[in-house]
C-alpha cells in the first residue's frame, strides 16, 4: 500500500513496435528494470504501458522502451482552456502542463484560448493539470469540429457579460453621481448634505458598490482569489486586491470610523463599483474583438455543408455531413456546395472553385474529374463518390493548417512571456512600495492618499494588452492570408518570411505552367497549316515523349483528324520517322533534317529568333520536303513577371533553380529580370543551390512545386508550395499558396512584414502605456504638479489599453495587396 511520504505516480505512454505478446513481454520486462518502477502493465490492443513508479522520470522510461527495441510515440494535442484572462495566465497554464511527464513542447495562445501540447502524455492527465492550476479545459476537436458548441460558449460568456455589464451600470450611474457630482457640482454638494447627510449618503454608497462588487464583480472573486491562494495572481487578483481595499477602507470609514486616524475618515466606493464597471465594459468590448479575430476560421467552416444527400439502399436521404463515408455515392444539385470531396460518376456542371483556387471562372466537371467540399456546384446535377470525408478533406485541412498557424507562437512571443510571467507580482510589489511610501512620507491624510494610490497601481498595471498584442495579430494576420489563398502551415514562417533577403523560385510549374504546349508552328509555302499539324500529330501520337503530346494536345484543340499512322520509327538522338496516309513523315532536330539531305536554310531567321527566345525548333518534313519549323516549350504563367517586379519592389533578389539546359534558363531569367540563374541541377543539387545563396544573401526562401522540390523546400529558411502543385512539396512547406498564382509570394512577404508591423506596434504600446503609467498611478507628479490618477481612470486607462491592441490587430483583415504590387 501507498505511503503518503512516498506515493506512486501513474505514467502512461504510447509504445509504437509492438506486434505480438512477446513484445508485451520484453517492454514489461525492460521497463521493471527502472530505477522505482513498482508495477507495469502493456497493453497490446491500445498500445499503451501503464506504469506506477515513485520515480517519475519519463526519460529514463522512454530510453529503456526504446533500449527494448520500440519507440514511445510523440502525439500532439489540441486544448481548449477557459479562464485565462492575461498574459500571466499563460505562463501559469503553460509551466503546469510542461511539468507533466512526458510533455516535450507547450505553446499557449491567449487569443484562441487553445493549447498545443507535443508528448507522450495522454489528453485527460493535461486536462487534470489545467485543471489544478484553476483553469478549466477540455480536448479540442480538429478542422472546427467543435465549432457550433465553442460559438456557443462564447456566445454566453458574452451575453453573461452584457448582463453583469447592464446589471453593474444600473447601480453605479447613481452611486457615481451622489459621490462624484458632489466634487464637481457644489449644488448637488449642498442638496445632499441639507437633505439626506452624509453619513445617510455614505450607506446609500455602500449598498449600492456591494450590489456591484459582490453581483457582477463577484466574477473576479472566483478566479482571483484562489489565484491568490496558489500563490499565482493574475489579472483577476489584481482587480479583487484593488476594489477589495477601497470598498473594504470605506466600510470601516462608514461604520467604524473612530478605528481610523483622524481626518483620514473618507469613502472609495464609487472607485469600487466604477472599476468592476469599466473592467466589465473592456471584457465586453474584448470579447466581441476576439469573435472577429477568428472570423477567417468561422467563414471557412461555413463553407461545410451540415447534411448530404446520400444513396442507401437504392434510395436518396438526407443524412448528417459526419453520416457519410468513403465510397458513399452522393447528389448533389445546382446550387449546392458539395458536401464532400469525390469523383464525378455522372452528369456534367461547372463548378466554382474559388474558394481553392482563387480563380473567378467556373471550372467544367464531367464524369472522371475530381471534385473539392466546399466548391459551388452552379449548373447541372451531379452524381459523385465520396474520396475524401470529414478531417480528410481539403477544405478540413485549410481549416487545420489556419487553426495551427493561429495557435503558434512567435519568437517574439519568448520574450513577452518572460516579462509577463513576472509582471502581476512586480505589480503588486509595486503597489505595496507606493502605499508605503505614501503611508510614511505622504500629505495628511497620509492614509488615504496611499490606499488611492495603490489602488491606482494595481489597476492600472493588468498585462492584458501584454498577452493579447501577438496572438490577436496572428490570428487576424493568418486568417487574412487564408481569405487570400495563402496558408501559413507553421506560424514562425510568418516572422520569418518578412526577413528574406532572396527568393529562390522553381522554374517549371512555378515560372511557367508545368506542361508543354506548341507555341509556335510556321509552314513553308504550297503547305497549309492544319494540313501540316494534323500530319505531324498522327506521326507523334506514336511517341511518348512530353512534346509529342504538346503537339498532339494542339491538333485535338483545333479539332483536326488524325490520320492513320504506320511504319513508325524512332531514331534516337534525331527524330521520328512515319507514314500517315502513305505520305512519309519526319520530324526532328536541325541535324536530321541535314541528314535526310533537306535544306532548312529558308527558316534560318525563325530558327535564330526562337532561340533567343529559349525555344528548342523542330522541322518537320512531308514527302521529302521542308514543310514546318515547330517550337514546344513550358510557356510562363501571364502573372510571373508582376510577381517578379513585386519582389524586386519589396527589395528582394530573386533567383531561379532549375534542372532545365542553361541556355533556356538564362532566355527565361532575362525576359522575367531574375537576378541569378542554376541550372542543370538535380533534387540534391537544388538543396546545395539553396545552401549557396542563403550563404551569399542571408535568409532565403524557396517556392516550388514538385516532389523534387520537396528537399529544397524543407532545406530553406522558409518553404513556399505552390497550392496546385504534389501533396509531397506542401507537407515539406512552410506557407502554401492555394492559388497555384507566382503572385501570392509578394503578397504573403507583404503581410508578413505587415502582421509584424502590427505586432510590434502591439507590444509597444502595451509596454510603453503600462510602463509610463505606473509612475503616474504610484503618484510621480504629485510633488511637482499635484496631479494624481484616481483609481477610476486608472480602470478606463487599462480597458482602453486591451481594447487598443484588439482594434490595432483588426485593422490587418483590411490588408490587401499594396498597388505597387498587384500592378494598379
């Protein structure tokens, strides 16, 4: 039996490996061996080990699991967490939940009120931690799973709010005016002292403040003082401390005033209930600023339909969004966002995928092509499989990728959570040191001017602004990005982007489109043009190389027929040789046209000017004569060279890697003004590229768009993934551009710079107000001017010190591209 001098701890860690009781065995056995370990069981069917030992040393555990031969897997955990209210909050819920074994990373987020925790430590003993450090917390549920029940919580906090707001204003309007008017308005002086006195004002003040402090202030109460109790103040305890002490010196002053010294008899109980007021009115306000911080999340999980209809036994129903399985077989009708992401089976529409691609032109849908949840369905009805439900899906994932960028923390966040963490109890030593001075050195009534003073120190030192200034604007800052089409995956790539000095870009699929088209087709005279193409298209469609399919693509857009092919040949390193329609056919490179013996001098101007243009020509000859000069080639998307001149705009220098011949590298880098051109390189040549110019210009980061590229983008200080490109190159990335638009990296680098404009505005002038205004609560000018802050406008100073920052980082969804970008 346990000991309470030297109780066992229970520690539960996920083991991944396992395959069979054997292995059960050698994890039960391996773990024994730990210094303090009393009991162990493994669990194969959850893959678990649960261990009570005196010697709670989850390293030690997870070293002789893996010593074992096994891993013990590190799992990320979303939390939600009620009850924070300031950046000290923050520190206190984050040391709690970095105590508990098995907990290797912690980032709290003030602003969507949400932990992200990485380790082994299974979800409820986080939630026991939080719990124990006096805030409440619960599992957050993935992509906005939980987002109806979470509006709703906020929605009756802010309506609790209201009320209390509504409720401490009826009674401190009147209590404001007996005590306050009477300073600014002798008649309403006189007419109180000839009528109701002031010992009869006095009581009328004390019901009144108590109905506040002890109604709606009583919010306070409840987390500030066990804040207290646990040694651990926050916001909370700073308002109880400082209306405590007024109400508490003015109901001796009202009902045991000969315990006081003489002269020193004055009530504060207007300071009170004003305080608890405006305090209420700043939640309020911070409240409402906080539910449109995190409106980019809400319009997203809008775009998710709540109900499909779905075929069941031969018949449609209406069944809930979460009832539908992969493989399903749904309908959808004009009109309709798709529920989920499939494959059309039957029917044929267009369909608005703006919200993916950023493109405003529908997108024509028949049976074979996929289908994106979310998108609008605008004309014919549709017949699709379900391929992807509920976290799945790629609207669940954008919604993901945006939840986690929002719930990141800075770099600079590090610093503000030191200050913070220390902050309510320097404040408190503050107010202590202010009331003693003033008790000591003070004016008569000396008591009284410490107790106002310290008040005003207390109240108006609250670090909320402090640990709002960061995650309000990160929030704004991401979603705004989102709305634009730009998905921040990690949230330090939105700091560290505003530092790049280079962007290294991909060419094909980044410069240009990714596909080989025909760009050019020149015939000789007594040859037509379609004539020619639909000859030279029958003798390539026997070819699998990329520019034989450009070439063929070409003849099926202009709806030529294809003859019949025979007698196919390849010869490598030269061309193709066929017969279409009897007629022989070759098509090739200058040195085989001289081998055939035909002359290709009469298109010696074109052969020059395309490849100038970085143009590679082919000839094509019929019947022994030259019939065509043709050119295939991966044309460059019509906004990459806007995007080229943005980047310059920004400062930049920009460079290009590709694995394409030098020489089309160097046409392609001076038509678009790219400052620096590798080529011929492969995948591990692209990460040596990156190695080199990050070396030559500093922070660097890569846009591509191919699997090739995922090395180079994981290698970059930052990684930009063309949205349209492989699933591989966006896992590798850092910032993902939906669009598949070169134009979304000037405009990420632009909100980049601008959320940490935002931010460090934040921060200043959370710091600097608070800073600056301390001294003046403590009573600085006092001996030079003999000016004083009541406590009164201490509390309006720190709600309007919250409420700046929230308004600052709102101003950031307005953000749109500067004009010097987008061309305007």
């Amino acid at each position: 039996m346990d000991t309470p001098a030297n109780p066992t701890t229970l520690i539960s860690l996920p083991i991944e490996g396992m395959s069979c009781a054997s292995c059960v065995g050698r994890v039960e056995a391996a773990l024994k061996k730990v210094d303090g370990v009393e009991q162990v069981v493994v669990n194969l069917a959850t893959e678990r080990a649960d261990i009570h030992s005196r010697n709670p040393d989850a390293s030690a555990l997870i070293q002789a699991i893996e010593n074992a031969g096994y891993q013990v897997s590190s799992q990320t955990r979303e939390l939600n967490i009620e009850g924070m209210s300031c950046a000290s909050c923050v520190g206190r819920v984050e040391r709690a939940l970095q105590a508990v074994t098995g907990v290797t990373r912690v980032s709290v987020n003030l602003a969507t009120e949400r932990a992200t925790v990485e380790g082994s430590a299974d979800s409820q003993t986080l939630i026991d931690a939080i719990n124990q450090a006096g805030y409440q917390a619960s599992v957050n549920q993935p992509a906005g799973g939980q987002d109806d029940q979470q509006t709703a919580r906020k929605d009756a906090e802010r309506l609790g709010l209201q009320r209390d707001l509504s409720f401490a204003a009826l009674f401190t309007l009147p209590l404001f005016i007996i005590e306050m008017g009477g300073h600014f308005i002798p008649a309403i002086h006189h007419w109180l002292a000839n009528t109701i006195g002031t010992q009869t004002s006095w009581l009328i003040q004390f019901v009144l403040a108590s109905l506040v402090l002890f109604g709606p202030g009583l919010r306070f109460f409840r987390h500030g003082i066990p804040a207290l109790l646990r040694a651990a103040p926050d916001m909370n305890s700073l308002v109880v401390l400082g209306t405590s002490a007024a109400w508490g010196y003015s109901v001796i002053a009202t009902f045991f005033s000969g315990l006081l010294p003489t002269g020193t008899a004055n009530v504060y109980f207007e300071a009170a209930a004003v305080i608890v007021t405006l305090i209420l009115l700043g939640r309020l306000l911070e409240a409402r600023a906080k539910g449109r911080t995190s409106q980019a999340i809400q319009r997203l999980v809008g775009l998710q339909p709540k109900t499909a209809r779905v075929q069941r036994d031969g018949q449609i129903v209406e069944l809930p969004i979460s009832a539908v399985v992969d493989g399903d077989l749904l309908e959808v009708r004009p009109g309709e966002r798709l529920p989920v992401d499939g494959e059309v089976l039957d029917g044929s529409s267009y369909v608005d995928e703006s919200m993916i691609s950023g493109e405003p032109v529908p997108v024509a849908k028949q049976a074979g092509d996929s289908l994106v949840g979310g998108t609008i369905n605008q004309q014919g009805t549709l017949t699709l499989r379900a391929t992807a439900v509920g976290g799945d899906t790629v609207l669940s994932q954008i919604i993901r990728m945006v939840e986690q960028a929002q719930g990141s923390k800075l770099p600079i966040q590090t610093l503000v959570d030191k200050v913070t963490l220390w902050f309510v109890p320097a404040v408190m030593a503050a107010a202590a040191l202010t009331f003693m001075v003033w008790l000591i050195a003070g004016p008569t009534p000396a008591l009284s001017f410490a107790l106002v003073n310290a008040v005003a120190v207390l109240i108006i030192a609250c670090p909320c602004a402090m640990g709002l200034a960061t995650p309000t604007s990160i929030m704004v800052g991401t979603g705004r990005g989102a709305e634009m089409g730009i998905l921040f995956r990690k949230g330090e790539a939105l700091q560290s982007l505003k530092d790049a000095a280079v962007v290294a870009l991909d060419k094909t699929g980044t410069l240009t489109a990714g596909q080989p088209t025909l760009t050019d087709l020149e015939v000789s005279n007594g040859f037509q043009e379609d004539e020619v193409l639909a000859l030279v298209a029958a003798a390539e469609s026997r070819s699998e190389h990329p520019l034989a399919r450009a070439i063929v693509a070409a003849a099926s857009q202009r709806q030529l027929t294809i003859p019949a092919v025979s007698q196919f040949e390849s010869v490598t390193g030269f061309g193709i040789a066929a017969h279409v329609n009897g007629q022989p056919v070759h098509i090739g490179a200058d040195r085989y046209m001289l081998q055939l013996g035909i002359d290709i001098s009469s298109f010696a101007g074109s052969a020059t000017r395309l490849g100038d243009e970085g143009k590679s020509p082919l000839y094509a000859a019929i019947d022994g004569r030259l019939a065509a000069i043709i050119a295939v080639a991966d044309p460059i998307k019509a906004d990459t060279p806007a995007a080229i001149q943005a980047l310059h705009q920004l400062g930049l220098k920009v460079a290009m890697i590709t694995g394409d011949n030098q020489r089309t590298a160097d046409v392609i880098a001076r038509q678009l003004g790219i400052d620096e051109v590798v080529a011929e390189v492969l995948p591990q040549g692209k990460v040596d590229a990156v190695t080199q110019l990050k070396q030559r210009y500093g922070q660097l980061a890569f846009v591509g768009d191919g699997i090739n590229d995922a090395p180079a983008l994981a290698h970059a200080d930052i990684g930009i993934a063309i949205g349209s490109g492989t699933d591989i190159a966006i896992e590798a990335a850092d910032v993902v551009l939906m669009s598949g638009s070169l134009q979304g990296v000037p405009n990420a680098i632009a909100l980049s710079q601008s959320t940490l404009r935002n931010i460090k505005q934040n921060l200043f002038w959370a710091f600097a107000y608070n800073s600056a205004l301390i001294p003046l609560a403590a009573g600085a000018l006092y001996p030079a001017f003999g000016l004083l802050l009541s406590p009164v406008f201490a509390a309006a100073a720190m709600a309007l010190s919250s409420v700046f920052v929230l308004a600052n980082a709102l101003r950031l969804r307005r953000f749109s591209a500067p004009a010097t970008i987008t061309g305007a």
